[in-house]
C-alpha cells in the first residue's frame, strides 16, 4: 500500500455569507467522507491549516497571510492510503470540497 497527499483548494469565501445550518450540512458530508476511507482502510493523517501564517521569500522578505497572491486558499492536506494513483484518484471523488467548487491535488509521496 501507497500514501498519497490529497491538498485541498478552494476559493476565498466569507464565512458570514453562509448559514450555521449550510456549515452543519458541510460538516456531516465531511465526517461521511471521513468515515467511508477509514473504514477501508485508506485514512491516514489529517491535517486541516488555519487561515493565518506568514510567507518567507528569498532575500528574508516575510509577508503576513499565506494567500497574498493566491486565488484559491490551501484548506488542508489528508495522507490516503491506495495501492496506486487510480485508486487514490478514485478515493478523492468523494471529497465534499468538489461540490464546494474546489479541487483536490493528489500526489504520491516519496518516503526514505
């Protein structure tokens, strides 16, 4: 068995344009998510990023907000376990952040 990133993307949102029932929902279909890998077998770690941090750049430039430049914001990152980058491809269908209009990147981690 593999593991592979699964790093969530998704556009910038205000949190207050959205009802705490709609946020609820969103949160069963993750944890419905969640529930179907780990029942496989395929989850791994989770990781989700809050939304502060700071950026380093060449010659020590230092910029608050890790987003300053981007369009879409770096939600999280999941270690998935799959025999191959099909089955890992197939996994992250499911991936509630689709409907969000975001993406997923997977990619296979190289260990050692």
């Amino acid at each position: 068995m593999k593991e592979f990133a699964l790093v969530f993307r998704r556009a910038p949102f205000d949190p207050n344009n959205i009802s705490p029932k709609d946020m609820q929902e969103v949160a069963k279909k993750w944890d419905h998510w969640h529930e179907e890998l780990a029942g496989q077998g395929k989850m791994g770690t989770s990781v989700r990023l809050a939304p502060e941090g700071k950026v380093l750049k060449g010659g020590g430039v230092i910029t608050d907000g890790p987003f300053v430049e981007l369009r879409e914001i770096l939600g999280g990152i999941y270690i998935l376990k799959a025999e191959n980058l099909e089955e890992a491809t197939t996994l992250a269908h499911g991936c509630p952040i689709l409907a969000l209009g975001g993406s997923v990147e997977i990619r296979p981690l190289y260990v050692g």
